[in-house]
C-alpha cells in the first residue's frame, strides 16, 4: 500500500506538472534579425515614467473639490500631448507589467516561480536595443532588464529592498529617492565629460521606477489620503523632472516623455487578477513625435469614464500595454525588441504619412519572422505527413501582403499601408497562438487517459481490498496470459519510438508513456472488473441510477462551489438538514440540532465579501475572546475529572491560553502602530514568529485522548490564525472546528444507526490507542458520504472566507505581524500556512472520525482521492484558452488549485497523524505514541 501511495503521489505530480507545459510554456522564439523603421526618428532621447501600483480613474478623476490631483499632468493631457487607457493583462504584477512595457509581450505565468525577479526565459527589450540606458527604481525590477542586456550600456541605481517597507512611516520616500538621484546624476554629467558626452547621444532612455503608489496603495488601500497624497507627489517630481531635462538639452525638442503604470490596484490594495481596477492604467505621451491634444465633440468608447473624468472633450487613444514598447522604439530609431507582439498605435505619432506607413510595416515584418521561426521550429520536429501549416497564412500569402504594402508605400497610399499591415499583424498573431498551442489537443488527450486510467484503478483497488461488493460472485482465479504485458511492452515502444523520431521534450515522454503502465494495471485486474459487472447486474437498476445520480450531483456541487461560493452556502444548509431525514434527530437530539446549527453557522462564511477588503480588528479580538471562553470552559470541565486531568495538560492549556491573549495583543498593538505610520514593533514580530514555530509542538505535550487533543490542537493553530487575520475570518476556523467536534459524535450515532459495532465512549478513545489492523472493516456506502462530506469540509475550508483562485483575493496586511518589507516568498508562504490552518483542523477531524468508526484510512483516503480526481478532472477540461484573461486565468488556477489539494492531502494526512498520536513530554523520555 506504501507503494501504491508512493506511485499515486507521483502520478499526481506528473498530472499537476502538465498543465504549465500544456498551457505555461514559453511563448518566445529566437534567431529572428532586428528591424527599424528607415528614417530619421523624431526624439534623440526618450524618459519613461512608471508609477507602479497606479490606477487610471485615481490619475485622471477629480477631487471632492473638482481639482486634479496630479495638475501637472491634467495639463499635459490638455496642452501638449497624448493620452489614453493603457489595458495591462493577467497577471496584474509588476514583473510582467514592465516586460510587457519595455519588452513588448505578454510574459508566461512560469516567471512566479522565480518571484517575478530573475529571467527565466531570455528575452530582447527596449533598453538592449538602446545606444544606453539609465534606470532608478527598485532592486526588484531593474536588475532583469540589465542582466538580460547584451554588453553594459543599461546602467541601474537602486536602493536598499528594506527600504520597500509596508509598514515604513513615509512610502512616498522611494519616489524621492528616484528624483533626487535623477537630480544628482545629471548635476555630475557636468563635471564628468565621458558621461556627460554619452547623455547627448542619440537613442537613449531614462527610466524612472516609482514604487511609492504601489506601497502605499497595498498598505493604506487605493482609497487612503496616502495613496491620493502620493499620487500628487509623483505629479510634482514628473514636473521638476521634465523641467530639468529642457533646461539641461537647451530645449531642443528632442526628448519625449512617457507616463504609465504597470498595472492597477483594487479597491482592498491587492493585484495579480483580471479586475478592471488592476488592467485599467494610464498612459500619457508627450514631446518629440507625439500628437498633440485633439479636441472632439464626441467619443465612442464602451465606459463612463470620459463624463467621469471631465474629459469628455479631449482626444482619447487607448493602447494595449504590450504596444508601448514598438511606440518608444519608432520614437528613438532603435529596432523594435526582437520578442514584441505589440501592434505600433500611429496615432500617437506626430510624424509623416510616409514615417508611420514605414514604422508599420516594420512592424509587420518583426512579428511575421516570429511567426516564420516558430512555424519552422514545429515543422522540423513534426513528421511530414502530420505537419498541418496555419492555412490563413501561407507564404504565397505573405508575399502578396508584403510586395502589396511596399508598392502602396511608393504609390503614397500611406493609409491602406497602415491597414494592410494591421492585418497582417493580426494574422501573424494568430499563427503565432497556433503554432504554440499546436501540441496541446496531444498532451490533454494523453493527460486524460492518465486520469482515467489512474481513477479507474485506484476504484478496482478499493472494490478488490476494502469492499464485500465482489466477495462470493467468482471464487475462480485464471492464469495471467502473457498477451497483455508483451501487448503494453509493444504500445510503450511504439509511443517512444514515435515521439523520439520528433524529437519531443523529455516531459511528452513522460505524459505519453504514463497511461500505458496505469492501464496495464487496471486490465491486469480483468478478474475484479467482471465480478464488478456481476453485482452490478444483480443490484436493482433503480437504486444503482439514484447513488450514481447522487453522487454526480455532489461532485458538480464541489466543482460549481470554485465559481460560485454560495453553492458552499447551499450545500451546508443541505447538510443542516441531514439528520431529519435519517433516525438520527430521533436517536439524538441535542448532537442532531447541534450539527444543524454550525452547519447553518458555518454557511455564513461564504457570503461574506472576501478576506481583506474591509478589515476589521474587532472581529479578530472578538474571536480571540471566543476563544479564551471555550478554553476556561473547556479546561473548567476538564479539572471536575481530576483524574484524566494531570498537572502538566493544564500547564499546556494555559500556556495556549497565553499565547492567544498575546496574539490579541500583537494584532492591536500592530493595527495601532501601522495607523501611526510607526512601524512594527521588533517584540510584536518575534513574538509572531514564536507563536508559528510553537503551534505545531505544543499539542503534541497535551493528553492523547481524542478530544482533548483535538482541542490543543485547535488552541495552538488559532493562535496563529488569529496574527494572519484582517477581519471576520477569525471566527471561521472556531466555527469549523466546533462543526467537526459534531461531526465525530454524529458519525458514531450514524455507525450505530446502521449496526456496524457497538457505540464506544467517545471520552474514553486516545489517539495513541494501538488500533488492530483486524478491528479494520470494509468499505460501506455509507463510507462513500463519509469521503464526501471530508472533501466538501476541505473545499469549504479552502473558499470559505474568499476565492483563492483569483490572485487579488490575497490581502498583504494578513502579514503585518510577521514582517512588512516586501519579499514575494515568505508573504506568499505565510499566506499559504493560512490557508492551510482549516485544512490541518478538517483532516484532524478526519483522523477521529476513522478511528471511531473502526475505518481504515487508507480505504477512507482512496475514495477521498477518487473524488478529487474526478473534480480535478471536470477543471482539466473547463481549462479555457479563450475568453477574457480573467476567465482564462481563473479555469487554469482552478486546475492547480484541484491538482494541488489532492497533492497536499497526502502530506497533510501525514501532518494530521503526527499531531494527533504523537506524544512528547516536558521531562523524562520521550514516547512517541501511534495508531
């Protein structure tokens, strides 16, 4: 059975690890030649403003007093230049923003797992193609576009990465610190005559990293004076920095200036999904080659924002933000970056028909070579009589195009040049979109016959093991034919000869190869799959299409739950009613309307808005208290039995006791300090810390008797539940835990109900009782409701208090007890422990509730495991490739997140058993105790 665990975990890695070369995978080429437009550019030098973390509606609204709250800027849009929505895409972070600013595409999601920090793909960009650039900003932005610079002409100034401090009394600092460096370099070019000669040159970039919004906006909220404060701030700087750059070229009308934004923020200071608060940011262009304002009576646009902003009456040109990077390349004269698919918006451009018509068609150009590379890179690797050509592009095609566009140009029909190219453009992307995924229907259809094999199996193995549905239909055991293996060894050959001849990644292998030897198993069990056939024949029809019916619709419940948490809601009110249609209300009454209104309690959580929009420290207070009640009521039962209630368990309670006062504590202290922009205390962190790193030891000194245990438990991870909490999610783990207390009790009526073993005292059972494999019995249908409700628990515990599956959903201030200097990992991992902490209390629950009813958990885990793969399996293909970026992100994170769940319940059964039989003392031996 370890084994087969072994194995499980493994398969279930390779299906987890599908989706990213199936839907991850890079989207860049290389070996395509640069290309520029043939004629002088307008600008010798071009400055790029980026307030990271800024909002358009923030920029461009008014204040309560119909004043702007960036004047400077309000009156670029109104006098000198261009303006309009740049539309970022999922992921809304700052890594991919300025990738896709600077470089020109759209980065793959698999730039996370290096914390958005380092290049894990190769890639060309504006500043490599630059004669030199110089950049001022964070240390976690401008390091990737040097390092991924040929030569040394992109030179970066960053400051400290402490200095990136939620918590920090002035955030606005870091945008200071951009200008006034800015300052001082330029005040030295004077007296430093290589530096000041390499400055005049021609295409070259300044780059200025503002940060301050983004901090800001993630620790007071987009709405906060510190936010609006700030943005009024970079107003003034993008002022002192534009007017020093005009005194310092003599005015000479060669510079053009840029300000946007890498992405936006909702309205509780959080980003990384589709919400149009975090894709809608701004963009302005003014200077050498930029149009200037255009007055117009009317705009046709889908929104509101125009009457909003007041700004109904000037010229609004919206950008996609991966066009930004061939604007500023036409601009300066550089090539185009050799990995953009943004589409050269002319209408900024302040210039002749014979510039833009050219600029455009080397446009078209630099994206059709991508698409020729890509085309032959799959050519090559494909078998000739398998090989399908995008047809919508055929190279008798793009020649005609081509030659069509440049006779235009020489006949100056410079419009229908601009057109054409457009066209051209949009089918190049497209075949570009087509070439990548070209592989994908292969791999899915290899994945799913995985899952099925693997599911299938993993069904036999609890029918042949764990169940009587065979027993007594055939006693008759055949011989093995030598047929089927010799027929799997030839399939497995034939897939790696086929895919070797391709020349596949080593990963296809691994995806091809994978549901030979998972169905060679299950056909090896020939003999279980016609005894299966055999009882099902002889079970009424009727009843068989009813659990069926019932069960499908539970996993479709679970599987809507992702998109809508009210099913959550609907499904707990569905199981408050649970005993009042079995004898259970008649057999008890009070564990029967207990269950009914935590279940009713619990399905509260999901209808609630998401954690962290609207933080509220009282509701965390208040859960401490609850808290702190149940413990004196709890240990005042506890002391009445002084004989099951030595001294050291009421050490142990009392120091979890502490503990949650002293989280109370810290979560105030903290909340208050950050509100006075003081900082957090050293005290209240190492006292966090201490608290996380105690949660999982101090149980295990607690009694080993069931509830007892489960209690400690409860105390200990809520302890630190309550240090990640923002609001009313606090309570939510004390009302689960209450709900599985029942559970346990309602599961041992139900088992007596239906006559399986005597009721056993539940007080009286220890987790480090030496349960005897022969006590085990075999899997009921009841079994089957008992791995749903678990499953369900999980899913509830998983969406409960918000939908983890948008990246948003995360709200940054969970960690402010911990630390507050920005680092993307440990953030992320504290968040993640506070996901898991309702999980820990379920499977706990879990492990109670399998050595109550005399269970085996490995039978129990397998249908467990069996409805996670068939979930998982419903989101493998509801994976969209299609759509809005949101929808499309979200199906994918459903996926994971599935994939996920199943992965980490093994390892959480396993951290489950160790908190729940473990045994440790403060003095003498310690005794490790186990089932």
């Amino acid at each position: 059975m370890l084994l087969f665990f072994t194995l499980g975990l493994l398969v279930h890695f390779v299906f987890f690890a599908s989706i990213f070369d199936i839907y991850f995978t890079s989207p860049l080429v290389h070996g395509m030649t640069p290309h520029f437009t043939p004629l002088p550019p307008p600008a010798r030098r071009l400055v790029l403003f980026v307030a990271d973390g800024l909002r358009a509606d923030a920029l461009y609204e008014l204040d309560e007093n119909g004043n702007s709250r960036a004047p400077f800027i309000r009156n670029i849009i109104m006098h000198e230049g261009s303006w309009g929505i740049s539309h970022t895409r999922v992921p809304t972070e700052s890594r991919p923003g300025h990738v896709a600013l600077i470089a020109g595409f759209y980065e793959d999601v698999s730039a996370v797992a290096k914390g958005w920090k380092e290049n894990p793909v190769e890639f060309d960009s504006l500043f490599n193609e630059s004669k030199y650039t110089w950049s001022w900003g964070s240390p976690d932005i401008l390091p990737m576009f040097a390092k991924g610079a040929s030569g040394d002409h992109v030179y970066t100034h960053s400051y400290d990465a402490k200095k990136e401090d939620f918590g920090a009394h002035d955030a606005t600092k870091l945008d200071s610190w951009v200008f006034d460096n800015v300052k001082d370099f330029f005040h030295a070019a004077r007296n430093n005559q290589s530096l000041f000669s390499k400055i005049n040159e021609e295409k070259i970039v300044f780059f200025l990293h503002l940060l301050g919004l983004d901090t800001n906006g993630h620790a007071h909220r987009p709405s906060s004076r510190d936010y609006k404060d700030n943005i009024k701030k970079v107003d003034d700087g993008v002022k002192e920095i534009v007017s020093m750059f005009k005194h310092f070229y003599g005015n000479d009308g060669k510079t053009t200036f840029i300000f946007t934004s890498d992405h936006g923020m909702t309205d509780w200071g959080s980003h990384g999904a589709g919400h149009p608060s975090e894709t809608l940011t701004p963009f302005i262009a003014w200077g050498a080659g930029i149009k200037y304002p255009q007055k117009v009576s009317a705009q046709q646009f889908d929104d509101a924002f125009l009457k909003e902003w007041r700004l109904e009456n000037w010229k609004r040109r919206d950008v996609n933000q991966a066009d930004i990077a061939p604007l500023m390349a036409s601009l300066i004269g550089v090539p185009f970056p050799l990995n953009s698919v943004g589409i050269l918006p002319v209408d900024y451009l302040n210039n002749t028909d014979l510039f833009k018509a050219e600029s455009m068609f080397t446009n078209a150009v630099q994206i059709l070579e991508q698409f020729e590379v890509k085309m032959i890179q799959k050519k090559e690797v494909t078998l000739s009589f398998l090989f399908t050509p995008f047809k919508l592009l055929s190279d008798s095609k793009q020649l005609n195009i081509l030659r069509k566009a440049r006779s235009y140009i020489k006949q100056k029909k410079f419009d229908e040049v601009v057109s054409l190219c457009k066209e051209l453009i949009h089918l190049a992307l497209k075949g570009l979109s087509y070439y990548h995924t070209y592989d994908r229907f292969f791999l899915g259809i290899s994945v799913v016959t995985g899952f099925v094999g693997w599911t299938s199996y993993a069904s036999l193995l609890i029918i042949k093991s764990h169940s009587n549905l065979t027993r007594g239909v055939s006693k008759e055991v055949k011989e093995p034919s030598h047929l089927l293996p010799c027929s799997f060894v030839a399939i497995g050959f034939l897939v790696a000869f086929f895919l070797l001849i391709q020349a596949c990644p080593w990963t296809y292998y691994v995806y091809c190869l994978l549901p030979v030897p998972i169905w060679y198993a299950v056909l090896r069990e020939f003999q279980v799959i016609q005894d299966l056939v055999a009882s099902l024949l002889s079970f009424p029809l009727s009843h068989f299409v009813g659990y069926l019916l019932v069960f499908t619709l539970g996993i479709e419940i679970l599987v809507l739950s992702f998109f809508y948490r009210y099913m959550l809601t609907a499904g707990l009110i569905a199981f408050a009613g649970w005993p009042f249609l079995t004898q259970l209300w008649t057999r008890a009454k009070i564990t029967s309307l207990s269950w009914t209104v935590f279940s009713l309690l619990l399905a509260v959580f999901p209808l609630m808005p998401v954690v962290g929009r609207k933080p509220n420290i009282s509701l965390v207070m208040g859960a401490g208290l609850l808290v702190l009640l149940l413990s004196l009521f709890v240990v005042t039962s506890l002391m009445k039995k002084k004989a099951s209630f030595i001294k050291e368990e009421l050490w142990v309670h009392g120091l979890q006791m502490l503990s949650t006062v002293l989280s109370m504590y810290v979560v105030h202290s903290t909340h208050s300090n950050l509100l006075k922009k003081q900082g957090v205390p050293l005290m209240n962190q190492i006292v966090s810390w201490a608290t996380l790193a105690s949660s999982l030891v101090v149980p295990l000194l607690s009694s080993p008797v069931l509830f007892q245990r489960l209690f400690s438990i409860l105390l200990s991870l809520m302890s630190t539940y309550l240090l990640l909490s923002t609001g009313y999610e606090a309570l939510f783990p004390l009302v689960l835990s209450c709900l599985m207390f029942v559970w346990i009790y309602m599961e041992q009526e139900t088992l007596q109900l239906s006559g399986v073993s005597c009721k056993q005292k539940l007080t009286s059972i220890q987790f480090s009782y030496n349960t005897d494999i022969t006590q085990f019995r075999q899997l009921y249908l009841d079994d089957i409701r008992r791995a749903f409700f678990l499953v369900f628990f999980l899913v509830t515990a998983f969406f409960g208090t918000g939908n983890i599956a948008s990246i948003n959903s995360f709200d940054l201030a969970s960690v402010y007890c911990f630390l507050t200097v920005f680092s993307p990992f440990m953030m992320g991992a504290l968040m993640m422990w506070k996901i898991l902490i309702p999980f820990v209390l379920v499977m706990c629950a879990f492990e109670a509730v399998q050595l109550t009813t005399q269970l085996s958990s490995k039978s129990l885990f397998l249908i467990v495991l069996i409805i996670s793969d068939t979930m998982a399996l419903n989101f493998f293909f509801l994976v969209k490739d299609y759509g809005s970026w949101l929808d499309i992100g979200t199906s994918i994170s459903h996926y994971v997140i599935v994939m996920s769940m199943t992965i980490f319940l093994v390892f959480l059964n396993g951290l489950a058993q160790l908190l729940t039989t473990k045994k440790l003392r403060l003095y003498g031996k310690p005794k490790s105790h186990l089932i």
